[in-house]
C-alpha cells in the first residue's frame, strides 16, 4: 500500500514572485513534490502565515532560513506541526547569534530536523547552534529539482513515521465509555520523597476529600510511599492510588513510571530506566519536559525516546513560566503522545490544583486509553503560596524519608466526588 499523501507548508523568508536562490529552492521544491502527490502551500512575506498555520492541519511545516524578524521564523515560532529547516547562506546573522542567541535557541529547539544547503552552512551554524545538520545540495549538473524533493520527501516521511499512532484500542475505549467518570491527579509527592514533608495518610485523606478518585505517586527514586498509600487506600476503598516513581537517570533528566512494583534505582541510562519501566509492564510518563529550572530531557534527548513515551506532561502547575507548558503541549500535539498532567504536589495544599477527567480504569492498558479521551482541567493554586510550604516544611530537616509535620492533617476544600456518575 503506497505512502499517503502529506500536507506541507513550504515557507521562505521573501516575497513570493521575488527572484533569489532562495525563493527558487522553494518554489522548485514545492512544485516537484506537488508532482509526486503532496499537497502543499507556499507561504512568503506578507502572507497570514499565523492564521494558516492554526486553522490548516498540516504534517510538515518547512521553513527556509528562519532567522528572525522573517515569516518563517514566525511559522517556527506558531507551528504545531513537524518541523524541517533548511539553512542557506553560509553568512552569520549577528542579531540571531549575537544578541538573541538564547531566544533563537528556544525557537530552534522546535526544529525537528535540519537541513543545510552547504557544507560551509553547517559548519558556521554548528559553531553557534550546535546540531546534526543533513546535507541536501540544491539542482546542479547532474542533480536535478526531482532528486532534491525526493530527498526531502524521505526526511519527511522519516518524521512522520516517528508519531505515534493516535487510535488506540477502539473497542476498549468503547467498553471504558460505560464506566464512572472519575477525576485523577497524576504527579505527587509524599515524605518519602526527600524534598517532601507530607505523610502518606493526609495526602490520601485530602485527596478524598478533594473527591480526586485515583492518584499517582510518583515519590523520587522511591515507591514505598506509594505502596503504603495502595494498602491504606484498599481499605478505605474510594480513592484508586497508582504506584509510580519519577526516577532521576545519569545525565538526561527525569522519568516517571506508572504502574510499578519494585523501585528503580536512579543514576540508570535513560535507556535502562524506560528497559525497567517496561519489565515491570509500567507506562512512560515525561514530567515537565521542557522546564528549564527542572532536571529535564534536552529536546535531543527527548527526541531520541520520542517512540517509547506513552503521557507527556503537558501542564504542570509548579512550572514558573507558563511557555513551559506550551512547549510541552506543542510536542505532545505533533508527536501525537498522549497528554497528561499533574499538581506535582509537594504540599497536600497543592493537590489537585489540575486535573485528568477519565473514565474508570483497571490496570496500564485501561489507564492509558483512558487518557486518550481525557479533560484536563486547571484550577488556580498560587504558585508562590504552594511553593512557600514547602520551603516551611521541609527547611532544616533531613534529607531522609519518613519526615514528618507536626499535627499533619488533611487538607479541606473541594467538592467531594459523587458516585456513579456517567458518561
């Protein structure tokens, strides 16, 4: 069965109809990979590039030369789509690499793959924005315009055959639509955790009284908090507690797993920590990933695990910038992972300050089709205040589990969680 056809935008930083290499690469480019099916729209100065890149479903956007202030690195900067460069001109731009240097980065970071027209191109570029940088020479000689689209076509096609498949389990998610709604908060702490003061039971009680009906614990390089919590909880039988720990690997970041039994150890490969995930039949869950005042995957890191990651976090209440977040929502919609979120509480005042509406599940395989019909919800929590209690909390103690508050309780507010309550 052949490739489907793609949707392209091709984008250059120039008037359309204006004569340059430049224009002409993406004019040649746009009209040999019309010819071989794509569908594909050319976009120049001047042009609402902003409004068609939020109404028009496109797989790739193809910016030429987007450096700033231009159109392309406009449709960089509003691109919820897969993303290729390709850099021309072997010249530096000073304002792109002297004076904004880290905004261009951040914007650059969106660059799925990139690609130079020279190998003089590369080389300047890796000195400022170090990549890998794939050579795709323009028509020449014996080069024609038909092998330049069909080596981008390939690019293309290597991308897209990296998101994942958004269909699910049709017929379990269709079973899991019959089930109780419930509200769930995937990101917590307990004392357990050794920048966290919270005991297990007022963390339980005030996810209960918050009518949260499922929780994750995703205590640091530890899941005993977590199994306490699943024993307690059994018994008080209305709030449903995910086993999880969010593990902290050499050199690329943090990583939680759900659904797990035993504790991984930190310090593994990222590699290793999502092998350990696996064995134990564990879902791959991104804690804030693009918080840079986190320990977080770098976006080639994250692009490396791009096929092993089942829920991207994609709001996080204790991220400080708010673009934080967005990238990490613009990742989870091109890459097509499934999205997820959690209060990431370290203070019981700060549970349930976002939550996952979802039908009722047993076990990974519900829990994540689940999600993939999931409401994510926000509720103000100041972030000064949560962060504050913390500090109080935890401020001169050791750092070692099993910490606790003096006269600890529960925290009320919240409406309680009504049974039976359906789709």
């Amino acid at each position: 069965m052949p490739d489907a056809p793609l949707s392209i935008a091709q984008v250059a930083p120039f008037r359309r109809g204006v004569e340059n290499p430049i224009n002409e690469f993406a004019d040649r480019v746009t009209a040999e990979l019309e010819r071989r099916g794509h569908s594909v729209v050319r976009l120049g100065t001047g042009e609402p590039v902003k409004k068609l890149l939020r109404t028009t479903p496109l797989d790739i956007v193809h910016v030429h030369e987007p450096f700033a202030p231009s159109v392309a690195s406009a449709a960089l900067r509003h691109s919820f789509s897969l993303n290729v460069a390709t850099f021309h001109a072997p010249q530096e731009r000073v304002l792109s690499t002297q004076v904004a240097r880290p905004l261009v980065e951040i914007f650059f970071g969106r660059i799925d793959a990139r690609t130079v027209t020279s190998v003089a191109t590369a080389q300047l570029l890796d000195g400022y924005f170090p990549a890998s940088y794939e050579l795709v020479e323009p028509a020449g000689g014996e080069r024609d315009w038909a092998a330049v689209a069909a080596e981008f076509e390939a690019i293309y096609r290597r991308l897209v055959a990296r998101r994942h498949d958004d269909s699910g389990d049709p017929e379990l998610r269709a079973r899991l639509a019959g089930r109780e709604l419930i509200e769930v908060d995937l990101h917590m702490h307990t004392d357990h955790s050794g920048d966290c003061a919270t005991p297990v039971e007022v963390l339980l009680q005030t996810a209960r009284d918050r009518g949260l009906g499922a929780i994750a614990i995703t205590d640091h390089n530890e899941v005993s908090g977590a199994l306490e919590a699943r024993r307690i909880a059994e018994k008080m039988g209305d709030v449903k507690v995910i086993v999880a720990e969010e593990v902290m690997t050499a050199e690329q970041g943090e990583v939680i797993g759900l659904f797990l039994e035993e504790r991984i150890p930190k310090g593994l490969t990222m590699a290793a920590t999502i092998a350990a995930i696996r064995d134990q039949g564990g879902l791959v869950y991104v804690p804030h990933p693009f918080d840079r005042f986190h320990s977080v995957p770098d976006y080639e890191h994250l692009l490396e695990i791009v096929e092993e990651v089942d829920i991207l976090e994609v709001f996080n209440p204790r991220v400080a910038l708010t673009a934080f977040n967005e990238e990490a929502e613009r990742f989870s919609r091109k890459y097509r992972i499934v999205p997820g979120a959690g209060s990431d509480s370290h203070v019981a005042q700060g549970l349930g300050s976002v939550r996952v509406r979802i039908h009722d599940f047993d076990g990974p395989a519900e829990f994540l089709e689940a999600m993939r019909d999931a409401d994510i919800t926000r509720k103000h929590k100041n972030l000064v205040y949560v962060q504050t209690l913390k500090l109080l909390q935890t401020a001169g103690r050791p750092k070692a589990p099993k910490r606790r508050v003096a006269d600890a309780k529960p925290v009320r507010g919240g409406k309680p969680r009504k049974r039976g309550t359906r789709a």
